[in-house]
C-alpha cells in the first residue's frame, strides 16, 4: 500500500495495491485493480480501472475501461470509455470519442461526444451533444439531447421533460415518456461542419 499522492509513468503499468492519496499516472497500457482512495489524473493509453475510486478521475487521450464504483466525476477528453453494467460513477463530463454507459450515473452527464449509449440509469440532467445518441436506459432528469442522429431504443425512459434536436427532425419517443414532455428544438442545432461556417448558407 501507498499511503501518499503516487506519482508513476511508464509503458506498461499495473498497480495491485491500495493508494491512499491521488494518483498521478502517465503510459501506455495502465491496469489499476486496487482502490484509489483520492483523485486520479491520467494521460494517454489503454486503462482499465478495476478497483474503487473514492474521488474524481481525469483523464485525457486513450481508451477507458471502468468495471468498479468511482464516488466523484469521470472527466475526459479524446478516446472512448466504457462504463460497465453494475457500476455506478458520481458524473461524467467528456468531449470526443464514443461513450457506452451501461451502468449508473448518480450525477450529471455533459458533453460532446462522437457517439454516445445510454443503457443504464441517469439520476439528474443529461446534456449530450454529438454525432450519434442511443438511449435504451432511464434518464430521471431534464434530458437535453443534439445530434445528428438520435435513436429512442424499446428500453428508454425518460421521466422528466426533454428537449432535442437532430437532423431527421421530430421524433417517436414511443412509450418511452413518463413524466414531462418531448419538445423539438431548432436553437440545438449542431452547425459545426455546415457549409456556412467557410462563408457558404
């Protein structure tokens, strides 16, 4: 056991022990199975977070892998995570890559994303932006959802109001409204990549 902040880099990492302070990791390949009891900061690689993370986790670049409970926020940038069923994050706050959430968020979610799924429980608001939205999970609070293409799968439920734009125009939520209402919203309207941003309408 570590009982200080942790500061490691290298190629390969794999930590099977307890640290009880931050960790501030660099590398290629990171595979933590212990718990962390305070933040974690991460750049660049493969990481697999097999162990309890009792503050926030940040991390930019890589591909994310979380298969245990983190009490505070995920934040990321770059890269794709995936949040596994059974496990249950603070919040998420991403920009880019493709975010599969199959487990619980007690917290918010915010962000862009290139895709995102929804499959687990939301707790409080979600505001995704992006290429591509899937929800097959329950968002129990205000949902505000923009991209180009929004799929409302059979296990969806929205228990609070939503707003959203895409590109296909309004949508069948199906039953999946159980508390407040759907409402199309143009001023969502993602613009990046439209020819007006050259100087074009």
């Amino acid at each position: 056991p570590v009982y200080e902040d942790l500061y490691i880099a290298g190629g390969t990492i794999t930590i099977n022990a307890p640290i009880h302070g931050d960790l501030i990791i660099a590398g290629g390949t990171i595979t933590i199975n212990d718990t962390v009891t305070n933040d974690i900061l991460l750049a660049g690689g493969n990481v697999n977070f097999n162990g309890y993370v009792g503050d926030d986790i940040r991390c930019a670049g890589g591909n994310i892998r979380i298969s245990r409970d983190v009490a505070g926020d995920v934040v990321l940038t770059g890269g794709g995570v995936i949040i596994d069923k059974g496990v249950t994050i603070g919040g998420l706050i991403a920009s880019g890559g493709d975010v599969t959430v199959d487990g619980n968020v007690s917290g918010g979610i915010k962000g862009a994303f290139g895709n995102i799924f929804l499959n687990g429980t939301m707790a409080k608001d979600v505001d995704c932006r992006g290429g591509r939205i899937t929800i097959n999970g329950i968002i129990d609070g205000k949902a505000t959802l923009a991209a180009r293409n929004i799929v409302i799968e059979n296990n969806a439920k929205f228990n609070n109001d939503v707003r959203y734009w895409n590109k296909k125009g309004s949508l069948d939520f199906k039953q999946s409204l159980k508390n407040g209402k759907a409402s199309y919203d143009p001023a969502l309207r993602i613009r990046n990549g439209e020819w007006y941003f050259l100087g074009s309408t």
